[in-house]
C-alpha cells in the first residue's frame, strides 16, 4: 500500500472553458459545459480524429486571461469510453 495522499485546493474561481478541434485544428465546439465537450468529443471522434482540450480563465470586469497551459485531454477521455466507462 502506498503512503501517498493529496490535498485538494478549494475550488478555484477560475473559469474552465472546452473546446472540441477538427483534424485541421479548427473549433468544432467550445463552451463551459464539460458534459457537452464530451458528447461532442464523442460525436465527432466517429467521424474523424478530435481533441478535447481544456484551459483555465482568470476574469476581472474587463478582461479574461490565460491561466497556465491549455491541456489535451482526448486520450484520457477517449481511454475512458474504451474501458466504457461513464465519463
């Protein structure tokens, strides 16, 4: 048994936006709903190779910002539906 254990931040204000890309790299879907992203991820990944990506979006009353690295996370995702998992 391993002694490792994490701590989890309370939830961040950050805003979590999705975005679906085509093989040419172009936008399919975006949006905040993460349960959209997937059944789009889903959708189009019959059709053709997708990536499901996710940022972090810090607002202030003007502007929105970057926060980090934009991550792809369509293999994990893609694992998932293998493994039939409900994701």
């Amino acid at each position: 048994m391993s002694n490792i254990y994490t701590l989890h931040p309370r939830k961040s204000d950050l805003i979590l936006l999705y975005e679906v890309v085509g093989e040419d790299g172009h936008a399919l879907w975006g949006g905040e709903d993460a349960s959209l992203a997937i059944e789009w991820l889903r959708k189009e990944s019959e059709k053709q190779e997708v990536r499901l990506l996710v940022s972090a979006w810090d607002s202030d009353e003007e502007d929105a910002h970057l926060v980090g690295q934009t991550l792809d996370i369509s293999r994990i995702t893609l694992e998932a539906f293998k493994e039939g998992l409900q994701v």
